[in-house]
C-alpha cells in the first residue's frame, strides 16, 4: 500500500462510509495560478462557488479560493451566502441569483452585495438599508441576449438612473452572461458583448461610474480576453474542469475532485442471469460482478445504467444492470482475484488511466456541471493536500 493509500485508508475510518469525494485543495490553487497567469495582475477574480462548491463543499473551496488569490465570491442564492458568513468568511459576496423583497434586511445585514434587476427589488434594499443606517451594494445585471435574469439591454441606463435616486444605494458593479461561450460555433457572445460594449458607453456618456465591470465565466475567460473587463466569474476552470473541450491548449487546469468507493460484495453469475431492477441486462457469458454501495441519491445519474464504466486497477470495469438509489452492479470478470474492500474510481485516477467528470457526463447524456453539482451531502468529502 503506498502512502497515498495510507492517507485514503486513515481517511475513510473517519468518514464511516463505503463512498466518498477526495477533493484536492492543491488543484483549486493551481488552477487560480492558472488563471491569474491567463488574465494578468490587474482583472479580479470572483470565485463562482455555488451548488455547495460545484459539489466540492461551499466553505473549504471558498476559504482556500481566498487563500488562492480570489478577491471575490459569487453564489447563486442568499442562502449559501448566509453559510459563508456564519463561517467566518468577510470576503465581498455578490448573490448573482434574485432575492426576493422580503430579503433584503438579511442581505444588507450581512453586508452582502445583491444583482438587482427590478426596481422592486432597489427600493426594497434601499429602504432596508437606511432602516439598519448602512449601505446596500448591488450589481446591475444586464441581459445583452441570454434571455434570463436582468435588465433589457436597452432600458439600463433609465433603470441605472432610477436606481441612483434611492437613498442608500451605492452601484458597485455591472455585469452580463454570456450564453454560448462554451459553444464551439459561438458568434453570439461578440453580438453580447457589442451590447454591453453599448450600454457601458451610454453610461459613461452620462458620467455615471458603474463600479466593477464583468463578464466572463470559465469559457470566456479563457476565449475572449477583451470580456475580461475589471474582474472575471470563473466556476468550472476554478475546479480544473475544463469550460470547452480545447480549452487545455490555452490554460493548464488540474481537476480537483475524485469519487471513489469500496467494493463491498463480490460474486461470481452464470451466463444467462439477468442483472438488476427491471432485467434490463443478461448475461452473454459467465462472469463475476461487484457491487459499488454509491447510487442515484448519491448524485451519481441513473442514466449511467448499462452505459458507463468505472476504473479497477486501472482497467474499465462496465456497469450493468440499472443504477439503484444506493448501489450498482459492474463486471470485474476481466480482472482477475477482485475483492471486497478494493478501491475503485468512478470520477479520478487509477493507476494509468482516468476517467473525468466529462466522461461521466458524455455517457450519462449531460453536461459536467450537472454531474458535479448533483454529487449529495450523503457522501462525505475528504479534503487532501490543505
């Protein structure tokens, strides 16, 4: 057993579980180096941590995309914001999601900064924050053509003007997203950023100082340098996956998650055996198959039936039958003296080989985010290299 081994062994007996996330600290600064090497000394960088961390765990990530160099963090929601306060963290947060009225004491509270894209909204913080005798800080969101959350395109400047007016509130930043930067074919982010391009100049024609300017996500960080404006939003590049399939020929990412698990039942089933809830898989040969004690209420996708693998020593192990809630079936017949207890990957390295969170993805018929993002509280997270 080598020393990494050692670390896993120790670290599984704390965590009392068959299945487990190792998410590696050390990658999620490498990959900060990374992108403060792509961007310069001058742009920001908000670390997108939302969806517990893109499944890695909220607090850890963001203390450690602190410590990494990040100046700023953005979620998605008040509530994962309110987590990062209660831990301690008193770095600037910008909720890139709505809130609603009605949460506007514990936003300016918390002195948190809110995306305003309402009026309602403007006025609830305002009031909110002369009732507390402090500053609420928004971000102008703008819709340049995603055709979600934001400001028509061609109505900010008379919603930046109205906000200016409500006592209380300081604009400290304004930004858009980009639709398809992550599309291989993409000529709808240069007509985006042409519209932004446009609202920022009618603004300054006006005097008016919009604070931090943003655009880009991972995809466009990486592909469009003129997007980079004061700070950028990197959430997939933060944990090393890659934000388009080429994007490794310009940025170096190290992937900072591994899902892996114990085998707990190995037994051996004659050719002819159907597999699993359904019968959807029968056996064209005698084999032997071992059951992985992770599932679907893992977060693992039960698309993944009959369709994905996973690593055993190195080698591809197929999965049959159907992905269950807690468990699934793969088909070590072709890896000789498997046994209970042995380690496997389902997302990481083993020996030689490694399988991705886009692989799992590709087979499961989704897109990676999705993949790690669903990964549940029920597997317990082993951070590795602090």
């Amino acid at each position: 057993m080598n020393p990494e081994d050692d670390r896993v062994e120790s670290g599984y007996r704390e965590l009392k579980r068959a299945a487990w996330l190792e998410v590696d600290l050390s990658a999620i600064r490498h990959n900060l180096l990374a992108m403060r090497g792509l961007i310069g000394p001058r742009v920001q960088i908000m670390a997108v941590i939302k969806a517990n961390g893109y499944g890695h765990g909220i607090v850890r990530v963001a203390k450690t995309a602190m410590d990494g160099g990040a100046q700023q963090l953005g979620v998605a929601m008040l509530q994962e914001a309110l987590e990062l306060r209660k831990a301690g963290i008193a770095c600037p947060i910008l909720v890139l999601g709505c809130s609603l009225p009605e949460m506007a004491h514990d936003i300016i509270y918390n002195r948190l900064t809110q995306t305003v894209s309402s009026v309602e909204m403007g006025k609830a913080l305002s009031e909110a924050a002369c009732s507390l005798g402090k500053k609420a800080y928004v971000h102008i969101k703008v819709d340049t053509g995603m055709g979600r959350l934001g400001m028509d395109v061609h109505k900010t400047v008379e919603f930046v003007m109205e906000l200016q007016r409500l006592p209380g509130l300081v604009i400290s930043g304004i930004f858009t997203h980009l639709a398809c930067a992550d599309e291989d074919n993409d000529s709808f982010s240069q007509f985006q950023l042409d519209n932004f391009r446009k609202a920022l100049g009618e603004l300054a024609s006006f005097g008016v100082n919009m604070g931090i300017v943003h655009a880009a996500n991972s995809a466009a960080m990486v592909k469009y340098p003129e997007a980079h404006f004061d700070m950028v939003r990197p959430g997939l590049a933060l944990y090393g996956l890659p934000p388009y399939p080429t994007a490794s020929q310009t940025i170096s990412l190290c992937p900072s998650l591994s899902l892996k698990a114990r085998i707990v039942q190995v037994r051996a089933f004659s050719r002819g055996c159907s597999i699993g809830y359904g019968q959807t898989y029968t056996l064209r040969k005698d084999t032997v198959l071992a059951v992985v004690p992770a599932g679907y209420a893992d977060g693992l996708p039960r698309a993944l039936s009959n369709r994905g693998y996973v690593l055993v020593r190195g080698k591809k192990a197929p999965i049959v039958g159907r992905v269950c809630m807690d468990q699934f079936m793969i088909d070590v017949g072709h890896i000789p003296h498997v046994e209970p207890g042995e380690a496997i990957a389902i997302i990481g390295k083993s020996e030689d080989e490694y399988i991705s969170a886009c692989d799992i993805a590709d087979a499961a018929g989704t897109i990676q985010n999705e993949i790690v993002s669903s990964l549940t509280e029920r597997l317990p997270r082993l951070y590795v290299n602090e």
